[in-house]
C-alpha cells in the first residue's frame, strides 16, 4: 500500500478566495475537461501515460493509430515493444513508455481480470504509473476525487494566483486538497489547464486581459497560509 499523503489544513479566509477564484474559473471555462481523446478508460490510461514530457495535442495525433491496432489491454500484451516504439515515438521518452504500455497491459489481465482497477494503490503497481496519472484516471474515468493533478500548467498558475509557495508537485496537491473541497478537485485541473493555455500562459502570460489581475500575488497579493 501507498503512504497516504498527510492532510493540510487552510484558513478560512485562504478557503473563501480559493472559492471565488474556482467560481470564476467555472463561468470562464464552463466547457473545461480533460483534453486527452479517449473513448474508455484503457484509451485514457495509455493516452495519460504518453503524455509525461509531452503535450496533449501531440498525444492526442498519435493515439488514434494506436488504439486501432491495439484498443485492449489484450492486444496490446501481445504486441511487440519495437511495434509500439514506432508508434509513440514522437511522444519522446518512447523506450520506456512503450515498455510501461505493455507492462501495464499484462499486470491489467494478470492482476485484476483485464480491467483498469478503480483503486489509487492498484492503479500504482501498474508499470509507468505515477499518482499524476492515477488521479487522471480516478477523476475523469471513475468520478473519484483521490487527489488533484498537478502538471505543468496547474503547478504554474498555483503559484501565480498565490495558492501555494510549495515548487514539487507533490506538495502543491497538498496545498491545492486543503484549499478546496473535494467535489471540486478534478475539475480544478481542468479549469487551472485551460486559464493556463488560453491566459496564463508560462513565458507571456496576457496579464492585461487576466480575470485575476486586480488579485494575483504577481501584483503582490499576500499568500493563502497553509498549515
């Protein structure tokens, strides 16, 4: 088993702006989701693994040709790595991700009757599986709120707005978990994402047409406290 992650607790005042910051980020984004295409939760599982070091766009042109030759965890234990290699290798860090696709394929029939389980410390033993992509799949796959993602963009703009001073990942999520319910927690990443793309951008963020301009701690705004 996993450690579990120790709780964090926010003060009120932190909670309340969190609040109002996900309430504009909802009427901004109503149409925020998860932007990796997939029609299941193999298809999610692998599109998430792909999309470690690489952009969503480019996973999302290379998942179709590899769904349909392998849309299953069956078929894609049978395959061969040199075949997988080729069709992910513009993803980058290829090798291993083509190895962590099949592996996770044959701990899937294996371990838990060719199913992607629905459990953050089985999702973990799979092969290439992080608590990033864990959450992913828990959250958009399963409705289950386990944690928050926190990928590039969400740990940039967590920053930016002042919901954290933490740098690691893993202790932005523990931040972001104390600050908002957790209802909210996988549509926080979708909402953090698109602000992220669309605004927030991480070299020219359009700061001049920004909804949070008036409140960023770019403009010095005090920091929520954590604890």
């Amino acid at each position: 088993m996993p450690p579990k992650y120790p709780r964090r607790t926010a003060n009120t005042a932190a909670r309340r702006r969190a609040a109002r910051l996900y309430h504009t980020l909802t009427s901004l984004y109503p149409e925020a989701t998860c932007a990796l295409t997939h029609r299941n939760t193999w298809e999610l599982l692998v599109a998430t693994i792909l999309s470690a070091q690489c952009t969503d766009v480019r996973v999302n042109m290379v998942t179709p040709a590899l769904f349909k030759k392998y849309p299953t965890p069956q078929a894609t234990a049978k395959a061969k790595i040199s075949d997988l290699k080729r069709m992910i290798k513009t993803t980058g860090f290829f090798r291993n991700k083509a190895r962590n696709i099949r592996g996770a394929a044959i701990t899937i029939i294996d371990e838990f009757d060719g199913m992607v389980p629905d459990q953050m410390d089985q999702l973990l033993s799979l092969p290439g599986v992080a608590r990033k992509t864990a959450n992913v799949v828990l959250g958009n796959a399963f409705g289950k709120n386990e944690g928050v993602v926190v990928d590039t963009h969400v740990g940039r703009l967590s920053q930016r707005l002042g919901l954290t001073k933490q740098k690691d990942p893993k202790k932005i999520e523990l931040d972001l978990i104390a600050l908002f319910p957790r209802k909210n927690w996988t549509m926080l990443s979708h909402l953090l994402i698109a602000h992220g793309r669309k605004v927030c951008m991480a070299r020219r963020p359009a700061c001049a047409i920004c909804a949070f301009r008036r409140s960023c701690p770019r403009e010095g705004v005090e920091l929520p406290q954590t604890s």
